[in-house]
C-alpha cells in the first residue's frame, strides 16, 4: 500500500519505518529538513530503541521517499496517517495550530485527486476535533466532501518512548474510529496482520479512547506512588503491597468497576476512603488523588439530584435502595442519601427493593436506615408494579434483564426513567429514558 506520514517525530518516524519493514511505499513529510535528509540517509531522528538498525533498513528497502510537499505526497498516496504534534498551549488548551495549517494543505491536494483519499489522524486531538474542526477545513478546501471525495478516520497510538518498535509491533488493539466501511477496510489491510484485535468505532469515541487511556496511566501512576508516601510514613514496604495488589486480575486488574454508573457506597469503600486520609493527615503524608474520592464521588450524588429536581415533578419511584444490585445493605448507599435529599426538598416517594425486608434488617444496617430515613416504612412498597404506576419519574438502582423487561411492559410514555445502571435495553422502555452522564 501506498501510504503518507506527515510529522516525523516518534509516532510517525517509528510508524515510517515499520511500515516499510513491513513492505508498505512510504513517503515521508515534516518541515524540518533535517530529519527529512536524517532519513534518507539511513539514520533516524528520533532516540528510540531499535530504531538505528530499523532506519538504514527501510532507507536501503527503496521503498521510503521524503518530501515537505504535501501536496506531491497525498497525491503519491492512498492513505495518510497525520502524526504531526499538539502540545499545550499556555492556558492548558491544545495547540492545534499545525494540525490545521496541515488541513488547510491537505484539503487543496485533495482538491487535486480524482480518486478519494483516506486521512487517518492519529495525534492526539480533543474530541470532536475531526468531525467538527477539521472536517469543515478539509470540505471548504477540497470542494468535496468527506464519505464521497475522501475519508477522515481517527486511529489513537499507543507508542511508549523507549519501546514504541515492540509497542507498534504488538500493540494491545488497534482501534479505528470512522464514519464509513470503506477507510475502516483498507486501514485492516494495513493494520489486521498484527497480533490484537482490530476495532471499530465512532470518530468521537476514538478521540475521548485516546485521553482516557493517558487519563488511566497518570491515575494509575499517582496511585501507586501516594500509596508509597503513606507506606512509607507507615513504615509498610510499598513494593510488597503494590505487588500483591496487582495479584488480584479478578477486581483489581480487570475490567471491574470501569463502566459508568451511580456513585459509590457501602460498608467498605466510604469507610476506609475516610481512614486512609485521615492516617495520611495524622502522619503529615499528601495525598490529595485519593483524597479528593470522597469530594468526587459526592459531585456525583449533587448531579442526580439537580437532575431530578430540574425536571420538576413531585412523585418519584425508586426501583432499588441498597448500595448495589443483589443485596440488603442499606449503609452508605448514594440511594439511600438521594432519597433523604429529595424528601427534603418535598418529594413524594416510593420505593422498592426486592432483597430490602424492613422486619429483618439488624444492627448497623437497620440503625443507617432509622437514622437517614425514619418513615421508610411508609415509603417501601411489595410490588415493583405500584411503584412503576404511582410515580411521574422512576429512578433505576437495580441492573438486571428482570427489571428491563417489566419496565418496557409497565411504564407508560409520559414517564420519565433516569438510569443510574445501564439498563440491558432502554430502546425498548416505552417513557423517557435518561442517564446521569449519558
């Protein structure tokens, strides 16, 4: 395939040579003319393992050119994947300035083509840049549209400085966000050979994809290192915590608790979110990542309420109560605390919770339950139908096909359903569905 890399900085240098490596006519773009004389003499421009032997390969291959014509090198090419950086800018802000001196350049080559030609932009852009910024450059230039006269496609990398040739080599998916089947087939052509699963999705999605992951890294590091800070005032071998942690592939590292949903409650996370700032206060130790959960997840609770209360209606059903699915434990629960909120403001509720059996409910569940809703027993009802018939606006606690099922039966249009778990169908919910983030 005939492909264009514009930006030969690590992501495209690398990109450049693999791809050559692998067979592939590359042309090469960047303004500075000297990686562009760099790589054709064999060497690389960039510090980066392997990369030495890797670049007098592709040099030697005759199948790597180098221009600063962008124009010549969309029109040599099929594809091409834009590399090219978005630093910060003084106010925090993305610096997009080439990228959209690039699409001007790229619009006006396209402009030029009589067969439609695929961008896949692969810097990292806030979302909705390619849909909302760059699209409208490209069209205006080009005097063609995008899905007819060419094709954007977003495709984030994942190259780690220091071993970005493995990293490309074995990545751990290949993720392509397009708005067409056309690009999407061509970019499994170059990309399906590698050893992950190569996925589809929406441009935005892809965009978000991206920051989120750096998101995760950065979350992820900044734990590991105040739980060091407050070992370390402990007198506990960080090390030997972080790695036992990390034994846990069932919760810990895993898929647990990555999907969006309600806030967090219960008997266990609260409690000892709460005692690990404090020990962190007691022992001078900074820890304001983790301190900051509590404020966080309290953000969330404040977001169901203005919602429920912007929609102006009086008598709300709540289908669940406990602090999660398939349990009685009422301690903690954000639903417990919504409703006491919402009963404040003069709602008229009702609720039901098939494992919640006020008779039975002891100790420190019954006493939570006493204390934040004294007249619960007024409130709870037998049936999930009288709840479902008496309210103006139900609030969904309970994940389940169940619930789905007897929602789509029982709940009339006028309704309003506000979805605090992700419920399996909401298409087919006759009332008005909504999420707290979606």
């Amino acid at each position: 395939m005939k492909v264009s890399i514009f930006g030969l900085g690590y992501v495209g240098a690398v990109s450049l040579a693999c791809l050559s490596r692998d067979g592939h006519e590359v042309i090469g773009v960047d303004i500075d003319a000297a990686k562009l004389d760099l790589i054709m003499a064999g060497k690389t421009p960039v510090v980066e393992e392997g990369m030495v032997e890797l670049m007098a390969l592709a040099a030697a291959s005759g199948r790597v050119a180098v221009t600063i014509d962008a124009q010549r090198a969309v029109l040599d090419s099929e594809i091409s994947l834009v590399c090219v950086g978005t630093p910060s800018a003084a106010n925090g802000s993305q610096d997009q300035g080439a990228i959209l001196r690039l699409a001007e350049e790229m619009g006006s080559a396209i402009a030029g083509k009589s067969t439609p030609h695929i961008v896949v932009f692969r810097s990292t852009l806030v979302p909705g840049t390619v849909e909302e910024v760059l699209r409208p450059i490209i069209e205006a230039k080009s005097g063609k549209k995008d899905g007819e006269g060419f094709f954007l496609c977003f495709q984030p990398e994942f190259l780690r400085e220091g071993s970005s040739i493995r990293d490309y080599d074995k990545p751990p998916f290949t993720v392509v966000g397009a708005n067409h089947s056309f690009p999407a087939e061509r970019l499994r052509e170059l990309f399906g050979k590698l050893p992950c699963r190569f996925i589809e999705t929406s441009v935005r999605s892809a965009e978000m994809m991206k920051y989120c992951c750096n998101n995760f890294h950065a979350l992820k590091i900044t734990f590991a290192n105040e739980t060091a800070r407050l070992c370390d005032a402990l007198g506990v071998d960080a090390f030997e915590v972080m790695e036992l942690v990390c034994q846990d592939t069932q919760l810990n590292i895993s898929t647990a608790y990555l999907r969006p949903g309600f806030a967090f409650g219960g008997s266990c996370l609260p409690k000892d979110l709460r005692a690990t700032t404090y020990l962190a206060k007691i022992h001078d130790v900074d820890i304001p990542m983790l301190g900051g959960i509590m404020q966080s997840n309290r953000h969330h609770l404040d977001l169901a309420l203005h919602k429920l209360l912007a929609l102006g209606k009086r008598r709300i059903g709540f289908i669940g109560l406990s602090f999660k699915t398939g349990t009685d434990d009422l301690r903690e629960s954000p639903l417990v605390t919504l409703a006491e909120q919402l009963i404040g403001k003069g709602m008229q509720l009702s609720i039901y919770d098939p494992e919640v059996h006020l008779a039975s409910l002891l100790g420190a569940n019954r006493s939570f339950i006493e204390k934040h809703l004294p007249h619960i027993g007024q409130m709870m009802r037998s049936e999930i139908e009288e709840v479902i018939a008496e309210s103006e606006v139900l609030v969904i606690g309970l994940a389940g096909q169940e619930i789905a099922g007897t929602l789509a039966t029982l709940c009339r249009s006028e309704q309003i359903v506000l979805d605090l778990v992700r419920l399996p169908d909401p298409a087919a919910i006759p009332a008005r569905v909504e999420g707290l983030c979606w």
